[in-house]
C-alpha cells in the first residue's frame, strides 16, 4: 500500500530489524531482542510469531502490519525495531 | 453493550457445564447463541465479550453453557482472560468446546497445547471454515482429530452450518493427546509441582499437570486458586524456588515457545494452502483504514456519515417529527386536556402534565427527544463495529494515544464510550494494565458522551451551525488530550506499545445489527425511563418547595457570571446530576434563549459534567469508592473550568 524508497535487497542469513522490511517481502521471524517486554515477548508468540515463521510485510506506516498466516496484526515501532527476521 | 444472560454459579453447581472456550473473534457468541437461542451481544472486533455468559444449551435442557472472554494466550495476563480462567477454576467443567479460527490454525492449536493438559473432555469447533475456503487455507478435519483424539467439526457460527453436527459431537468429547512434552527441565518442573498439587490439594476437575503448568507460567487466577486452598503452601514454595533456566527467556516465555512450535508442527501436517484471492474488497478497504495517508480521509468520512445519519436524521428531522409534530401538536395536548379534565387537584396535575410534569418533561424527553436520537446512533454503530472498522481505528489512533500514555487498543473502550460509557467501562478489561485501565475509564467518565448526550448535542448545535459543533468537537478532544497527557505524567506505570490484531472487515449482517440495536434499545430505556422519571420528580419537588428558585438564584455568580449562560441553565445542571444526557436535554429545552456562544459553553460543560449514576456505580465496581469519589471531585471543577474559559475565550473571538 505504501511507497517505500528502495532498499538494498537483504541476502540470506542477513539479519535486519522488521521495521527496517520493506513492504511486499516476506520474511521469516528469527528472534525478539532483549528490548521487548517479556509479557509482550508471550503476547507476540500467541499471535503466532514464532521463529523461523513467514509473515508478509503489508505496511510499515503508521505501524508495522504483517499478514500470518492470513491473519493481520499490527505492531509498534516501539516493539517492531527489536523484532529481527530474514528474508523467507 | 446488553447481557443476556447473567451468572447463576449456584445453579450451575447443580448442573454440568461446558464451555465454549477460544481466542477473541472467533465466533464464540455467535454460536453461543446457536446452540441456546440466548443473544449476547456478537461484534466484529476482540472483546466484545468480557464476561461470562450462561444459558441452557438446546440439546441438553440439564446442562449449562458458557461463553467466556477471548483469550489470547493462557496463563492469563488480561482482566478478560483471567474471567475466562476463573470460570475454568469454578465451574463444574464437563467438557470444553475450543472454538478456533479454521484460517490460522497455528494460532488455535496453540491454545489447544495448553488446554489439553487440564485433563477436561473436549470438542473442537474450527469456525469461519468459509473464510479459510475464500484464502485457499484446507484444513484435514479427520487428520486433526485423529491427531488431537477429539471430534473436530467444521464450521460456519454466522450461517449455521456444521451446529448439528458439532452438537452430535459433544457426547463423543475425549480428554484431547497432549500436543508436547515440553524440555526435560521443564517436564521436571511440571513433575515437581503436580506431584505437590496431586498430593496437597488436588482439583476436583482440573488435571494437576495443567494447573502445574499454568501456575510456572505465572497465571494469577491459577496463583489465586493456589492461595485459597488449604495445603498448598509446599505447592507455592515449591513454584517460589523455580529459577529462570539460564539464558534470558522467562519460564513462562520458554513454556509459551514450546507450546507454539508444537502447535506449528501439528498445523503444518494438517493443513493445506492453494492459491486463495489476495485482493477483495474486504482486503482493500481494510489496508485503506489503516493506511498512513488515506486512513485520515476515511476516518472523517465514515464520521461525517455518522453525523449525517445521527446529528441531521436522527436528532433533526425525526426529533423534529416527534417532538415538535407529533408530541407538540397532538399527543402532549391531548393527555393534557384529558389530565386536567381528569384530575381536580391542581398540584397533581401539575405533576403529570405542568412543566416538571412526568408526562410532559420525563416521558416527552426520554420518548421524543432521546429515543429517535439513540436508535439512529446505535444503528449506525451496529454497522460500524459489525464491519470491523473499530479495530482498524486502533492503529490511525494509536499515535494520538501515545501522548497521552496509553496505546491505540484504548480507542475501543473510548468508541464504545459514544454508545454507552456504562458497558464501555467493563470493556476496559481489555485493556493490559492498570495503568491503562485507570486512565482510560477517568478520560471515558470526564470527556466521553454516551450516545443520548451525544444526539442531543448535536441536535441543538448541528441545528445552530455546522462551525458550532466544530467547537465542541475541538473543546472536548483538547480537554481529553491534554486532561490523558497530564494522567499519563501523574499515574504512576509505563507505557505498553501497541500490538493487536486486525480483524478482516466484513459485510455487517442486518439481521445482527437489528438485533443489538433491539436489544440495546430495551437496555436504554429500562435503564432512562425509570431515572428521567426520578429526575423529572426531583425537579417538581424543588420547583414546588420554592428550593429549584434559590437554586438558580445562588447559581448565578457560576452559571451566568462565569459560564455566561441563562440563569434557568442551573436547572439543566441539577437534572445533570442524574443523567448527563437528562442535563443536556435541560439545555436543549432552552434553545431559543441560547447563543451560539451559549450553546457551545453549555453543552461543552454539560458533557463533562459528572458521569451518570449507572456509570459512576460501574468506576465503584471496578475502580473502588476512592478511586471514584477522587475522580468525582476532579471532574465536576474541570467541568465548569473549561465551560468558563470557552465562554471568555470565545467571547472574545465573536
């Protein structure tokens, strides 16, 4: 939905933060940082973001909003900067 | 918004229960209605239900059946979960019915892991099949309760397909295969702590090894429960002397890790994705609703519709219809003349059709000048929630709400709030922290009007000018911004970023939306009948005794020095002691001696005017007395501060 400037496309096994994903990629869910609140960490995997996972990046403004497994959730910058994932 | 059903554990003390358990939006209610005929009130966004209902189930006059809140996880973390927990804790459990989302069946046998392991026979409902169908998603029923050793039926809640066969099922429900065992620390853990519960103080339907698991995940239903039983104390120290295994995951965090690659093992095997649509109108209008740019434009839109339907419909042409037309002309003249024809004691009369008359003020006001303006809003609301507009709202919101130290899930309560701030004040157990909750509920009960205060300020400022309700519009967000950013500063806690879900947006089914308006409508006047009546009283008895006149004498410094309004305005505030949209109506019956200036001032200041009774007793329930008495003597001087300022800032401007 949103125009993003291009980014250089990530090699595999390149970890980057899902806020820095551009929109349309999919991408697999490699670890949470130490940064995200432990209960927030529980909350994150009962939607389902579990490692190593696939999720579609839809949008990154004004949130982050991913597609898993045909489910949309959106998520705050706060807690998508510390989400790191490779590319699926 | 209605409830149905109410809690009667002692009943169900005599009565097997079950319980239709699962994640939030999956369809729980409507098939809690399905299988009892009873209706609860079913929307398109997690959280509609935050209590517990009860009713009889169809095939089983004997029987119990629960719907409980959506969890999202268990152990529970939220105030709706950890109802869903206690119930599980409580009840006489026979059996669980997991309602799950056949499109993310990942996310629904992740609760499946945990549920397994409380030892209570089962049936597995998998809903919104036909969503799935539409994304390509297959899941292999057969396989899956094959795997699961339970009856799995597909179904679809909102078109009635596959009850029948999920009602054959229940007498076939088994006690589910755990899904997992979980890493030899942990099982060791688990082993210690159900050995303690078996031996110390068993549950007299609960598997030991589920409450075992549930309280190493820090579940403080599960801690609660532990608490209260006599001879658990070896149980608790043992839970008390369980470190963290070593790296920097909690136990709760590895137990809900395991749970969830388990439960992704299982889906993998079971389920099929071919090519499904991946751009409907659904899918387009709701990436619109959340996006950057476009989701501005569509939120003013979708409110300018509802002002349209609500401000200009509603509480201008059929108030006009039946207040002026109808009330006015015909039916308030003819009981007059019949009453006084009637009745020879002047006083009585008087009560019945004078100008504090029952007749004349409560009935008039709550049938001719409430009742259409509410109709249309919650109609228009039905729509609105059915379609899955509000979770969207959340993620436009959630930027405005950080500022005032809360995260867009806030913006549920608060749109619920428009309808009725009573029931919306028991929504905000959706909401993860005290914190949160805290803030929330005092923004609701100071800067939140509830439907009929709504309608009746539109109406009259709709009626005076469109730049007029501009101005209240722009007062009351101002005071709830800056009002939510000075709490965030004062109430103690930090900030929970937003992560939530966004429900896909559907087409609102008239029949649903009907319903809840009915039921909605039956709910309101229940409730305002009977209090516009007292008021009405409470009016007439001050008039009569010569206290009203005092009154609006020793009001005057206030309501017309400092608010600049008429000295009758004291009045509207007396009756908005009540009800606030009761004090509204007050003003609205002054409009012809009303200003703009002196609309916009008294509607701005009767909307932040104390909460009604019924809310005021729900922030008791849910806050305590002190919370709520401090919120009190906070809201009546904000209210009259801000009403004054407005009033000396705009007279200066116009």
């Amino acid at each position: 939905m949103n125009a993003t400037p291009s980014k250089p496309i990530p090699q595999p096994h390149e970890r980057i933060r899902l806020i820095g994903t551009p929109v349309g990629r999919m991408v697999r869910i490699d670890d949470f940082g130490d940064e995200i609140d432990p209960l927030q960490r529980e909350q994150l995997h009962a939607y389902g973001l579990s490692a190593a996972h696939a999720v579609k990046v839809l949008q990154q403004q004004p949130m982050t909003v991913l597609l898993c497994e045909h489910v949309e959730l959106a998520i705050e910058h706060a807690v998508s900067r510390h989400i790191w994932v490779q590319p699926a | 918004m209605d409830c149905a059903t109410s809690p009667s554990p002692a009943t169900a003390a005599v009565l097997r229960t079950l319980a239709l358990v699962g994640h939030p939006n999956v369809g729980k209610s409507v098939l809690f209605h399905r299988l009892t005929g009873t209706y609860v009130t079913v929307s398109n966004y997690p959280g509609t239900t935050v209590e517990v209902s009860r009713a009889t189930p169809r095939f089983d006059r004997e029987a119990s059946l629960l719907d409980t809140p959506g969890v999202l996880a268990l152990p529970s973390r939220s105030d709706d979960e950890r109802a869903t927990m206690r119930a599980l804790l409580n009840e006489d459990m026979r059996t669980l019915i997991q309602v799950g989302d056949a499109k993310n069946l990942r996310r629904t046998l992740n609760l499946t892991a945990l549920l397994a392991e409380l030892g209570v026979p089962m049936v597995m409902a998998l809903n919104m099949t036909d969503e799935a169908k539409a994304r390509g998603v297959t899941v292999d029923a057969g396989a899956l309760a094959e795997a699961l050793g339970v009856p799995v039926v597909a179904t679809v809640a909102t078109g009635g397909e596959g009850i029948a066969a999920l009602t054959d099922a229940l007498s076939r429900a088994a006690v589910p295969a755990p899904l997992l065992r979980y890493d030899p620390v942990l099982e060791r853990d688990i082993a210690r702590v159900e050995q303690l519960i078996l031996a110390n103080c068993p549950h007299p339907r609960l598997a030991a090894r589920g409450l075992a698991i549930l309280a190493i995940g820090r579940d403080s239903e599960v801690a609660d429960w532990l608490a209260a039983q006599p001879g658990s104390a070896d149980v608790r120290t043992a839970l008390a002397e369980l470190t963290a295994p070593t790296g920097r995951d909690t136990l709760p965090a590895r137990l809900a890790r395991e749970r969830s690659s388990a439960a992704e093992a299982l889906a993998r095997t079971v389920t099929r994705q071919a090519a499904g649509k991946d751009r409907t109108l659904s899918m387009l209008l709701g990436r619109v609703a959340v996006h950057r740019l476009w989701g501005w434009p569509m939120l003013l839109g979708v409110l300018y519709l509802v002002y349209l339907f609500v401000g200009d419909f509603g509480a201008s042409t059929l108030v006009g219809l039946l207040e002026e037309d109808f009330f006015g002309e015909v039916l308030n003249p003819a009981v007059t003349d019949f009453v006084t024809r009637h009745i020879s004691t002047p006083w009585l009369a008087d009560l019945i059709v004078g100008e504090y008359g029952l007749w004349t003020m409560g009935m008039t006001y709550a049938l001719a000048l409430i009742l259409p303006i509410v109709t249309t809003f919650f109609l228009a609301f039905g729509v609105l929630e059915d379609s899955g507009y509000f979770s969207r709202l959340s993620v436009i919101a959630n930027r405005m709400f950080a500022a005032i130290g809360l995260n867009g899930r806030a913006v549920l309560p608060m749109v619920l709030g428009l309808g009725c701030v009573t029931m919306a004040t028991l929504t905000t157990r959706i909401l993860h922290t005290p914190r949160e909750r805290l803030i929330t509920i005092y923004l609701m009960a100071l800067a939140i009007p509830c439907s009929a205060q709504l309608g009746v300020v539109l109406g009259l400022l709709g009626g005076i000018s469109f730049g007029a309700t501009v101005i209240w519009v722009l007062a009351i967000v101002g005071v709830l911004l800056f009002t939510g950013w000075l709490a965030s500063k004062v109430v103690p806690g930090k900030r929970v970023p937003l992560v939530t879900e966004l429900p896909p947006m559907r087409m609102p089914v008239l029949g649903n939306v009907l319903k809840k308006t009915g039921g909605r409508l039956k709910w309101y006047l229940i409730e305002v009948i009977p209090l516009f009546l007292i008021g009405t009283l409470i009016m007439f008895g001050l008039d009569r005794s010569g206290a009203l006149p005092w009154i609006i004498e020793a009001g005057k410094p206030l309501v017309v020095g400092w608010l600049g309004l008429p000295p009758e305005a004291s009045a509207a505030f007396v009756m908005g002691f009540l009800r606030r949209d009761f004090g509204a109506s007050g003003l609205f019956a002054l409009q012809s001696e009303l200003s703009m200036i002196q609309a916009v001032v008294g509607m701005v200041t009767i909307t932040l005017f104390v909460p009604c009774i019924a809310s005021l007793m729900m922030i008791i329930k849910e806050q305590g007395m002190k919370v709520a008495a401090l919120m009190l003597a906070m809201i009546i001087p904000t209210a009259f501060l801000i009403g004054g300022l407005l009033n000396h800032g705009l007279r200066l401007i116009f």
